[in-house]
C-alpha cells in the first residue's frame, strides 16, 4: 500500500498573493519613474527654484527612486509577513494604542 507523500508547501490565498504582486508593481513604477526624471532632468537640463535656489531636477529624481526603493523593501517585508501562518484580519490593529497605559 503506497501512501501519498505529505507536501509541506502551504496554501496561500489567492488574494494575498495578488495584493502584494500590485504592491510590488508599484513600488517598481514609483523607481523606474524616479530613475526615468533622473535622466530626463540630466539630459534636457531641467531645474527648479526651491527657496529663491536653482535645485536640479535630478535632486527630485533621486529622492523619488530612493523612495520607490524604500517602498519595494517594505513590501518584501510585508510579503514576508503576510505569508505566514498566523496572519488573519484582527479589528484591534486598527484601534490606536494608549502608549501611557500600564503594562500588565
């Protein structure tokens, strides 16, 4: 009698796994965006006036894509935690936490 071996791999909800890929697909955007006005400010010369100051357009670039970047590794994080085994819906994570009550 053969026996059918037990796969270890756990089911992940489809929405889940949706949520985060458009998560991703969006922090890639806000890069690839951020490096695309890099390169446009470089190459047409774009500046703008911040403060009575003549700031590249490459400043702004960069601070879009670090953003972008910062966001993709958030959401590596957060795909990390929503995969797991005890991730469920609970309505006190979105009550705000008394930080001056006392711990019991």
């Amino acid at each position: 009698m053969k026996t059918k071996p037990v796969s270890k791999v756990k089911k992940i909800d489809k929405s889940k796994v949706v949520t985060v890929n458009i998560l991703f697909f969006l922090s890639s955007a806000i890069t690839l965006s951020g490096v695309f006005f890099i390169v446009y400010s470089l190459v047409f010369n774009i500046n703008f006036m911040v403060l009575n100051t003549t700031v590249s357009g490459a400043i702004f670039g960069l601070i879009v894509a670090y953003l972008g970047l910062r966001y993709f590794m958030l959401v590596r994080k957060l795909r990390r935690d929503v995969y797991g085994t005890t991730s469920k819906f609970n309505w006190n994570n979105l009550k705000p936490k008394n930080f001056f009550a006392k711990a019991k």
